[in-house]
C-alpha cells in the first residue's frame, strides 16, 4: 500500500503526486489534513481507494501534520510515502523523514522499485538529473512540479475515514494563524494557460507597462524573473523560478530574462516558450520553441499592436 499526502485535492500539483504515486503499483491511499468528504470523489477518479482524513489545527502547522501522517504510517504500514514537490509538501515530508529517522528523496521524477529502490530526481535547479538509492522503509518522497501529468483512471468514490493523531504543545509551536492574501488582479500564474514575463532586460518597474498590456490583449498573468524582484520593481508573488513561482502554462513569452538556471526551472513545464531578448546567445534561447532577437522595447509593443490590428478586421 502506498500513501500519499494530498495538500489540496484541487491542486494540479496534489494531483501530480496522486498520479505518480499510483504508479508504484500498490493500492493508493490518502492523507489530507483538516479535509474534506467533497474531495472523496475528485480523488476516487484518480485511484484512491481510502481518503484518511487527520483532525490537526486551524492553518498549516508543518510539525503537527508531519506527526498525523508518521502516526497513520505507524498504523497502515505503507511502502511509500508521496508528497507533492510543494513548499509545503517538502516541508512536511521532512519533518516526517526527521521523525521516523529515515532519508526523503525530494523532486523524484521517476521510482525504480527494489531493496534498496532507485529514484531519479531533479538537481540544480533542473539543471541535472541525480540517480539515487533510497534505503529504509517506508520510502519517503516528493514528486518534482509537473514530472507527470495527472491522469484519471475512471475510478469510483474513495471512502473517507477521520483520523486523529496525539499531537503534543510541541508540534504546534509553529503554525500559520493568518494569511494575508496578494492584492493582485486578472489571471494568477497558476492558472494562466498563457504567461508574460519581463526580466531585467526591461529597465524599470515602469518598463512593465508594455508587459503588462501584452498580457492583458491576451488574457494572460504576468510574472518576472528573480532580478526583477530583487529589484523592488515586482512583488515576489509574480516571481517564476526556483524560489518563485513554477508554471505550466501552454504558452509561456519571456522578455528580457536571460534564462538563468533557477528561473528555468520554475517554467519547464511550459508547453512552448517563446523568448525575446538582444542577446543572441542568451540561455533561455537553448530552451525556446520560438525566439526573437532584439529590443524588446520594440517587439513586445508591436505584437500589441498587431494583435488590436487582427481583432478590429
């Protein structure tokens, strides 16, 4: 039996990870925190059989879930433990591996079983792919952002069975009591199916007007580079990278981004990218479908104008 942590049953990550663990073979079970019966169906589509559902705290405390999935480890005795490749989902699964003493393999594209089992996982900003042992059980994993795409099996509705764990004072010393949500507009970068994006090539927080009205012709976010957030001219929230934000949009148009290794990787799971730099031997061209060599000053504003062009015919 495997077990899988689902962070948000809704989430494409979550549902990521629910895919990837289902191909280890075993009946799939699930954990969620604070979940709910609602979710039984979406993930009962997906191959789980049984959804576990911890009483824990109001918010996300990392200590006190980890503890909730180590106790109902102790109970079913899974082969595996899965998480999503989330912040969240290696935070925890963290706490798990420090808890029962055993290693975490995170970012794991692919599992080999066997004693001990092999994975593959993405190093480096995605930069490499490292193939490793993972010795101990339960094996302990989290699936790297968008390695799989989740899949339905046409399976029924999973049961739902509450769970509670004995949580001490301890593991809720750290835990979130408020979230104070990004004042944003439009379409957020999760969920954007087309995504602009402006790098330091643009100059100015000003300079992001022109990215700005690109994407709004074509229903898209807009998101930046780390230098660009480091610059103060962009919220982190827009960030897309390693320590950003990782996308999957089916178009992605970077302007001014050079393609840094970390940035690459928040934006791998683009279906196309297009890049726009003056640089012709800036990296980012090693990985575009569709490139565009110059000012993007002049480009950027002159698809603008092309696309109002088409529309008004």
């Amino acid at each position: 039996m495997v077990l899988v942590f689902v962070e948000n049953a809704a989430d494409e990550l979550s549902q990521q990870a629910v895919t990837f663990a289902r191909g280890l073979g075993d009946e799939l079970h699930a954990v969620l925190i604070c979940g709910a019966d609602q979710d039984a169906a979406q993930l009962g589509a997906q191959g789980v059989s049984v959804i576990h559902v911890a009483e824990g705290p109001d918010g996300y405390a990392p200590a006190a879930w980890a503890q909730s999935i180590v106790e109902l480890a102790g109970l079913l005795s899974p082969s595996a433990v899965v998480g999503p490749g989330t912040d969240r989902g290696n935070e925890v699964l963290a706490h798990v591996a420090a808890r029962v003493d055993q290693p975490m393999a995170a970012n794991c594209v692919s599992v080999t079983p066997g004693a001990p089992a092999s994975v593959l996982r993405v190093r480096w900003g995605g930069s490499l792919l490292e193939e490793a042992h993972v010795h101990g059980s339960p094996m302990l994993l989290t699936v790297a952002p968008h390695a799989v795409a989740a899949q339905h099996n046409g399976a029924g509705e999973a049961a739902v069975e509450p769970f509670t764990a004995a949580l001490s004072d301890a593991d809720l010393l750290v835990k979130v009591s408020e979230q104070v949500p990004a004042a944003s507009a439009g379409v957020s970068l999760a969920d954007a199916d087309v995504v602009v994006s402006g790098g330091r090539g643009v100059g100015s927080a000003e300079g992001f007007s022109v990215i700005e009205e690109l994407a709004e012709l074509l229903g898209a976010a807009v998101g930046c580079s780390r230098a660009v957030t480091s610059a103060g001219w962009r919220p982190h929230t827009d960030q897309v990278g390693q320590t950003g934000s990782k996308i999957s949009p089916e178009i992605y148009i970077a302007c001014g981004i050079s393609g840094a290794t970390q940035h690459m990787a928040g934006c791998k799971g683009a279906k196309k990218l297009l890049a726009i730099n003056p640089d012709g031997e800036a990296s980012i061209f090693a990985g575009a479908d569709y490139a565009v060599i110059g000012d993007l000053h002049q480009i950027v504003p002159a698809i603008s104008a092309e696309i109002r062009k088409v529309r008004a015919t």
